[in-house]
C-alpha cells in the first residue's frame, strides 16, 4: 500500500532537505518518533508510535529514503523535492495491500506528524 503527502509554499533545495532530515533530527521534525537510540548517520535505532526499530537512512537524488528493516510490514519512507525545489512529497508504503483500520489510521498519522513537522520546522527558517 502506498501513503501520500504534498508540501507545497517552500522553496528547499535538494541538499537542504537532506541536511534537515538527519536521524538526530528525526523527533522534531516527525512527533510519531519519541527518540532516536541510536545514530550512526545512515543507521541507527529510534522509538516510534510502533515501538523500537532499526532505521536506515539512504540519500536519493532528491531527498532520503528511511527504511524500518526489521519491521514485519517492510515500512518504507521517502522524502523528496520536485526539480523546481517548490513541493516536497512524502511517500511511505508497506508490504500489503490490505491491512487492519488501526495499524493504517496509524500510518496516516505517521504521515500527517511529518508533514506538519516539516511545515513547522520550515516556517521557523523563514
């Protein structure tokens, strides 16, 4: 299953957004992440609304993927910005194509506490 959010009104460029979206900065920017463990900047370990996971953080061309490794559902993340460095998209997905209402009203929430994350940590900088 896949799970959608836009960002739009902030101009961020590629490396910005990467630079942001470190593991150590994942509880502010994300309030389903309560702390980070572990950082070893492309791995580590946090606490989220799901308990405790392994992380792994990839650059891409546009953004950061964060992956939960051993999570049952395979729970992937990314981040990126569009060409024009005007929209940002969060993209998640899971292994399923079905799931149970509250482990997806879960994701939605996952989803939403980064949007509005990044949206308030982006209108700080302004």
């Amino acid at each position: 299953m896949e799970f959608f959010r836009e960002i739009n009104g902030f101009k961020l460029a590629q490396q910005d957004l990467q630079k942001l979206l470190s593991i150590h900065n994942l509880p502010v920017l994300c309030q389903s992440i309560s702390s980070v463990i572990s950082d070893q900047q492309t791995h580590g370990v946090i606490y989220c609304i799901w308990g405790e996971f392994r992380i792994n953080r990839e650059p891409l061309k546009h953004g950061i993927r964060f992956s939960l490794p051993n999570c049952p559902n395979a729970f992937v993340w990314t981040i990126t910005v569009e060409d024009d460095n005007e929209k940002i998209l969060i993209h998640a997905t899971i292994n399923k194509r079905a799931h149970d209402k509250d482990f997806l009203d879960s994701i939605e929430v996952f989803i939403n506490d980064w949007s509005d994350g990044i949206k308030h940590n982006l209108n700080r900088q302004e």
